[in-house]
C-alpha cells in the first residue's frame, strides 16, 4: 500500500489568528506533539506543545510567536522509511504533507505508519535476526546477500544499525534454516558475529576446547 493512503485529514490545522489559549485547547485534547500551521491552504509551520505550553499569555495570537515555528514535513510520495527517519529527527508523532507548491495536503501520523512498517516481510515473516560487523571499508550489502543465499537462506531485511569510525554493524534478517554453516560463512568472509546464538556450533567448540584444556591444566 502507497503512503499516500495514509495521509489524514481528522485534525483541523491551526491558523495564524488562533489564540494561544485555542492552540493549548486543541493540543489537550490530542496526543499530538506538533501541530501544523496553514494560511490560506500554504504550508506554514508547525508548532511544538512544549513550547506552545510554556507561553503566559493565553490571549496572544499564534502570529506573534513566529521565531518558535519549525519546518519538517513530506511530499505524498515520500516512502514509509524515510517517514520514520523524520519522525525521529524531529521527535514528533505528526508529519505534514506537502505537495511542490507549498499546499498543505494533510499530515502522517507515526502510529500509522509504524503499522505499515510492521506489515513488511522484516517484522511479520518467522525468521531468524543475526547481527555481524565488517570494516567499514570492507563490507557490503551484495557479499552479504551472497553469503545467505549460498547457505540455501533467503535474505528477508537488512540495515546498518550502527556506524563508527572504522566498522559498521549490519542487522540482517533471514529465513528460518540451519544458521550454523550461515555464521561459519560469514566469519570466513571476516566478518564479526555479534549475535549469541546458542546453537553456534563454533563457539561451543571453543568453549569444550577450553574446558578441555583447563582440565589438563589441573593434572
């Protein structure tokens, strides 16, 4: 489904004339965090509760608080992960909609869209999640897929969950199947497994060489 298909009209959006004590009203009766501003169908801003809360006075017109309005928002064609990406830049629950003209076209609300996140194959299929590390300059997405799919796996999702310097951490989500030959496959490829699953063969290897080695120690 397009995420054009969610994009809603339910709440009215605030007008430069409207009262700061109106603007409180309506953020009280909603669990918004931010609230769109239109003047004549254009796009305005927005303006956060918090800060809309912290103004005295209640008779003071939305207009006379213009240094507080922000300026995020989407096009209807904008894809649900990038959604996400900004509901997160800007911690808010809403996103208005924009079309290239300015018109304001109504707004995305997180809930919605984290329901169409969790329709994808990456949350909804049984599989299996498994977390590696490669060097930044030495992984990618195409040696990743490779590795799965030679291991008779399908490759359901991946993202890079974390960044540094000189590694990166890619969360792969793949189809149920023996992981234990996937895992050996990805370490001969030098990647890192950070992921603990307790039938890696690998790992329980080492640990009875140990143990072994302990008890030789002891005689």
């Amino acid at each position: 489904m397009a995420t054009s298909d969610y994009i809603s009209k339910d709440v009215q959006a605030l007008a430069m004339t409207d009262t700061i004590k109106a603007v409180k009203s309506q953020f009280n009766k909603l669990t918004f965090t931010h609230l769109p501003i239109v003047k004549e169908n254009q796009f305005i801003g927005l303006v956060d509760e918090n800060d809309i809360q912290a103004i005295v006075d209640d008779n003071a017109k939305l207009s006379e608080f213009e240094y507080i309005f922000l300026s995020f928002y989407a096009d209807k064609d904008t894809n649900w992960f990038e959604l996400l990406k900004i509901f997160a830049l800007n911690h808010s629950t809403i996103i208005p909609v924009v079309d290239p003209h300015g018109i304001y076209l109504g707004y995305y609300e997180l809930n919605d869209i984290l329901s169409l996140f969790n329709s994808t194959p990456f949350l909804n299929q049984n599989g299996s999640i498994l977390v590696v590390s490669k060097g930044i300059k030495d992984y990618s997405f195409s040696e990743i897929s490779q590795i799965i799919e030679s291991n008779n796996a399908r490759l359901l999702g991946a993202f890079i969950s974390k960044i540094s310097e000189n590694d990166v951490e890619v969360t792969i989500k793949l189809s149920d199947h023996d992981l234990n030959n996937t895992i050996q496959t990805f370490r001969r490829y030098n990647y890192t497994i950070l992921t603990n699953f307790q039938m890696d063969e690998y790992l329980q290897t080492l640990k009875e060489r140990s143990d072994y080695l302990q008890k030789y120690l002891d005689i």
